[in-house]
C-alpha cells in the first residue's frame, strides 16, 4: 500500500498500475487463474462460472496441459519400475474438446468484457 502512496503519480494511476500488473504478472495456466481475470473484469454469469469450475471440461484441459508440460522429459523407453512415470495418452476428440472450450471461454470473457465496457458508455472497439 505504500509503494501506491509513495509513488511519484497520481495515487489512482498507480493503483490501477499495479492491479494490472497482479493480473497479468502470471500466464493464465489454471481454470483458477481464468476465474480470478474473470472476477477482476466484473464477469459473473453463474453458467459461464460453473464452466471454469473444478472438474469441469476447461480445469481438465489444464491438468492435462500442465500434465503433458511436466511429462516431456520423460523416456519411453525406460523400464516401468519405482520412481519412474509412464506417459499418459489422450484422445486426438478428448484434446480437440478441450482446445474447442478453451477458445469458447476465452471468446466469451473478451465478449464479456466488451459488454460491459459498452454498457459503461465507453467508446465501442
């Protein structure tokens, strides 16, 4: 709170600053993080929030995602045994399904967003 008080600018400048910096400081690799940006652009439609929920189709693109990340290192042809991981496959409809919702929740924040910047009497974009 005292780097926004301390700062040279406008107090409301550098608040505004910094909560655009929290919200983009990190990529968007959790259901979870999709639902702070969410929270933070005033979007929340109680549908489209179950959809960005836990165990839902978009939080297990990103286990999977996250999943494949971690598991790139990792030799098929090792031996299975203790303290080896074997590579999980996925289905080219279960990967497809998952690409195919996450472009739909990323079209339907950004539609969100230009809703509610219209609805504020701001200039269309």
């Amino acid at each position: 709170m005292a780097e926004i008080l301390l700062d040279d600018s406008h107090p409301w400048d550098a608040l505004l600053e910094r909560y655009v910096r929290e919200l983009t400081g990190d990529s968007l690799q959790s259901a979870q993080q999709v639902g702070a940006v969410c929270s933070a652009l005033g979007h929340t439609d109680r549908d489209f929030r179950s959809r960005i929920g836990r165990g839902r189709s978009l939080d297990d693109m990103f286990r999977a995602r996250n999943e494949m990340i971690h598991e790139l290192d990792l030799l098929r042809d090792v031996q299975p045994g203790p303290g080896v991981r074997t590579k999980r496959t996925r289905t080219i409809g279960q990967t497809v399904g998952w690409a195919t919702e996450a472009l739909a929740v990323g079209q339907e924040i950004i539609n969100a967003a230009s809703r509610q910047i219209n609805s504020n009497g701001q200039a269309e974009g």
